[in-house]
C-alpha cells in the first residue's frame, strides 16, 4: 500500500503484481494543512497569516500526533483587532489540534482502501507496512508516526482509528526505504 500525500490530493493505492487492486483519490493534502493552520490562526489568535506561513509552521513545528516533546515556533501576522502586526508563540500542540480533521479525512480514506483490499493482500499489508510519499505533507509533520500509532505502534490501536485487527503494520517513509 502506497499513500501519497501532494499538495492537492492524497492518493491511495493498494499494488500488486505491477499493478493496482484498489486505490482512491480524494482532493485532501498538504494546501488543506496549510489553510487548516491560518483558520486555527485566525480563530484561537486573532491573527491573519499567509499560505508561506502557514507552510513554514506545517514544516517546522506541524504534528499529526502528540509529540514527546512539545516544540516552539514564533508566528508573525496581523492582529485582527487592532490592524497592527503581532507575534504569538505556537506549540506542537496546537498544531495537532488545527490539523486533526483533515488527517482524520485522510486516515478515513486509507480506512476505506483497506475495506476493499482482498484479504491476501491486506495480510501482506499487514506484514510488509504501508509507504507514505508526497511533498504535501511536509515530512517532519509526523505522519508516518501518526500512522504508526495508528497501527497501534506507540499506544493508540489500529482499530480503534482504523476499524482493522492489524498490529504489526509500519508506516514507512518512502525517504527511508533501501532502494
């Protein structure tokens, strides 16, 4: 199984033998992270952001899952009160926060996937893991740890996210794989 997570969609996709079994599409990536951040901006700070931004807090302190260690960032908008601009202190987990619904959706999709995949290949699956690739993202956002908690990893069941019994499955970054 591969998800590939650009910067207008997610693609998801199920291989074998050369060729796909099962995939989807669906029009959730990484500009949706972005415009995810500059709501939660606007909303809990009262602070208006640009796309660049909010595209350097996804890659810098963006988490898809709460972090061992919760991580800072310096944010620089404009008050939407006063007109002037204004510099607030981010956490990690605000970031989580402002970024649950839209890996949720995404999470959703692979679920779906999986319901489709014949029961051969999802015990490959299973076995073998799931690779994450996309710029979309931003790789330092930790999807590939959400995954794997996901998979029941680092505390949190696959099922209870994902509605499978897998215990075993590895998100890996494509990054990381041996070629």
């Amino acid at each position: 199984m591969i998800v590939d997570i650009g910067g207008g969609t997610a693609d998801i996709a199920v291989i074998s033998l050369g060729g796909t079994v099962v995939s989807a599409s669906i029009k959730i990536a990484g500009d949706d992270f972005d415009e995810a951040l500059v709501r939660h901006m606007r909303k809990k700070h009262n602070l208006l952001i640009g796309e660049r931004t909010a595209e350097d807090i996804k890659i810098k302190i963006g988490s898809a899952f709460p972090r061992a260690e919760v991580d800072y960032m310096d944010v620089r908008g404009r008050n939407l009160v006063t007109g002037l601009p204004k510099t607030v202190k981010v956490s990690s987990e605000e970031t989580e926060e402002a970024l649950r619904e839209t890996t949720a959706q995404i999470i959703e999709a692979i679920h779906s996937v999986l319901e489709k995949t014949p029961p051969e290949l999802a015990a490959d699956i299973a076995e073998r893991g799931i690779v994450l690739t996309g710029g979309g993202f931003g790789h330092g956002i930790g999807m590939s740890q959400y995954g794997a908690d996901a998979m029941g990893k680092e505390g949190k069941k696959w099922q209870e996210i994902l509605g499978f019994y897998f215990k075993d499955v590895t998100f890996t970054n494509v990054f990381d794989l041996d070629t």
